[in-house]
C-alpha cells in the first residue's frame, strides 16, 4: 500500500488558515507519464480522508485499459494531502520549536489549507494548466476548491460531496472523534506512538463503515448470518475487522486534523453567498452523484448542478451507497469519458 510514492521537501511557506505559517513542508505525490512541454497535460486527482497519494490503488478502475487516466497522454499527478500520515507533513511530523513530533499541537487546516499546500508543488515544477481536477468524499471538496483558487484548472469532476460539510456530516465526524478521545491511551493526543488510542479509531473506522454503505447494502452482505468461530454476526466481524485493519494502518491525530479539515468544507466562507462563488466558477464540472448515498445525498450533488452553471449531472445507480464512487469505475469512466470528449471535440 502507497507503494512508490516519492517525498518532495520545499523550503516555502506554508500559512494556514488558522495563522501558523510552515517554513518548511514535505509534500508526498506519486505521477504516471510524462509532463509536456507547454507544462499544462495535467490530471490532479484530489485523495480522501484515509487515502493516499498511490492513487493506482484505490482508483484502479479509472487507470485500467479503457479508464479515463491514460498515462500515454497526461501526466497524472495525485499529492498526499496535509495532515494525513502517508508522507506528507503532518501530526506526526517534527515540531521544529519543540523537537518532538506535532501531535495534537499540529494546527487545525482547512480544505482550503490543503489547496495551498498542493499549490506549492505544482509552482514548483511551473505547472501552467491542469485539464482536470478529480476528486471523491474530502478529494471532490478539495478538487471544488481547486476550480475556485486555481486558474490553472480547465474542467473539474466532483464526485459525493456538496457545497459545505452538512450538520449531518460534521455530526458522523463527531461521534468519530468522540470514539477516539474516549480511548484510555488518547491522552489528549500526546499518546505513545508505539501504544496508540486503537479501540477509539476502531471504532470510529465503525461507525465510519456504516455511513459509506446502506441498510439494503448490508441486508444484503450479511444478513442475520453468524459467524462460525467466533459467535457473534458477520456484521460484527466485519466491523471489527475494518476497524482494526485501518488503526493499523492510520494515525488517530492525522483522523481527528483531517475529519475537521472536512467540517470546515464551505465554499461561501468569507466570501459572499453560494450563488455568488459558485455562480463564479467557470470552469466545466461533471457532477456525480449516487442516489443510494446516505452520507452526502443526491439532493447536494444536485443542489452544486443548480449553482455552477456550467455544469453537467450525472445521477447514477448502485447498491453501495457513498463508498460507490470507489466502485462504480464503469460508470465513472463512461460519465468521464463522455465529459472530458466534450471539451476536446472540434466543434463544425
């Protein structure tokens, strides 16, 4: 997992939103193909909460032979994201004034944050255009704001998310939170990395994994079905095991800095109202939504397709709720496909 992924250190500032400004930030990314001439091939794919910047891995689908990303003809690009804990800096990064690493004293970080942050490598490397931002869930509030900070960014595709982080959304990533803080060795988030809060960011993982599927969904999965060797359902079982498969694999501060950075997700903050910012963005969007997504529901894809007006919807089908867009890679390529052919035919 995040295999290949190269660290970039850049000796620039960093200033968040909160007001702590980095002289210093190393940034993870992993490319596929090669940057031309003119600097502009470009196809930024933005990551989510848990992901990283291997994108081969958890975008497969839209890499294979068929997929939207073709290496042949853009350079692909997709940076881990501040905050996280795959490479890039983040809470368990050195603290320069203390020496020790951040913890819970990393500061807070906006969506906006992390756009200023991926900034700093595409100035780097004088990117002079990317044809198209691309991002799910955290990656599609990222990429939005991207189309919003960014006139380097030609076309947008926005994939389970909306106009802000709805009270529904920042409650979920508070009963997550809560979870964590609850654990014996959170101990304010100074804990032992080598002893960290795992039941709390199990748990979270839990009650996470309930909101990326449907009732149908997991009817379907598990019914009242238990399991053999252990005695309780398979619904149990699954839980638990994604729960420790991902405290095995995260950082609970990296969680917590992140899931806020979510909640902060408003396009209008300081900046007028919806109609104002997002009537402004001029860019071509394709809009995906899933009509069995629970955690951001089909009326706040819709709701971005009524304010960006040139902007197209795609409403699709599945069982898998908000984790579809993970899944579905058929329908995303065709949408994707169909989307990008548009800008691009020669018109008569």
């Amino acid at each position: 997992m995040n295999k290949d992924i190269k660290i970039t250190t850049l000796n620039k500032s960093w200033t968040t939103e909160s007001g702590y400004s980095f002289s210093h930030v190393d940034i993870a990314w992993k490319s596929w193909g090669t940057l031309n001439k003119s600097r502009d091939n470009v196809i930024l794919i933005c990551h989510a909460l848990t992901g990283h910047a291997a994108a081969d891995e958890w975008f497969s689908g839209l890499f294979d032979k068929g997929g939207i990303l073709n290496p042949e003809k853009h350079f692909i690009l997709c940076i881990n994201i501040p905050g996280s804990c795959y490479g890039s800096t983040g809470p368990a990064s050195i603290n320069p004034e203390t020496g020790k690493p951040w913890q819970a004293d990393f500061p807070d970080i906006t969506i906006r944050d992390i756009v200023a942050f991926q900034q700093l490598l595409l100035d780097h490397w004088d990117i002079q255009g990317i044809e198209l931002v691309i991002g799910g869930s955290l990656g599609g509030m990222t990429a939005l704001e991207f189309a919003i900070m960014d006139d380097r960014i030609k076309s947008a595709a926005l994939f389970a998310m909306g106009k802000s982080h709805s009270p529904w959304a920042i409650g979920i990533s508070q009963a997550q939170r809560m979870a964590i803080h609850a654990d014996e060795r959170w101990n304010n988030g100074f804990y032992d990395p080598k002893n960290p809060p795992t039941k709390g960011l199990t748990a979270a993982r839990a009650m996470a994994m309930l909101t990326y599927r449907t009732p149908e969904n997991y009817a379907r999965k598990f019914g009242r079905e238990v399991h053999p060797e252990k005695r309780i359902f398979q619904v149990e079982s699954y839980l638990n095991y994604q729960g420790e498969k991902l405290a095995g694999r995260f950082d609970a501060n990296s969680y917590i800095t992140l899931s806020k950075a979510m909640d902060s997700h408003d396009v209008s903050r300081g900046r007028g109202s919806f109609e104002e910012v997002l009537g402004g963005v001029h860019q071509p969007v394709l809009i995906v939504g899933f009509e069995s997504d629970k955690l951001y529901p089909l009326s706040e894809q819709q709701e971005l397709a009524k304010l960006i007006p040139n902007s197209r919807l795609a409403e699709l089908k599945s069982p898998y709720g908000h984790d579809s867009f993970l899944i579905e890679f058929d329908q995303l390529n065709t949408q994707l496909h169909s989307f990008y052919h548009s800008l691009t035919e020669v018109k008569p």
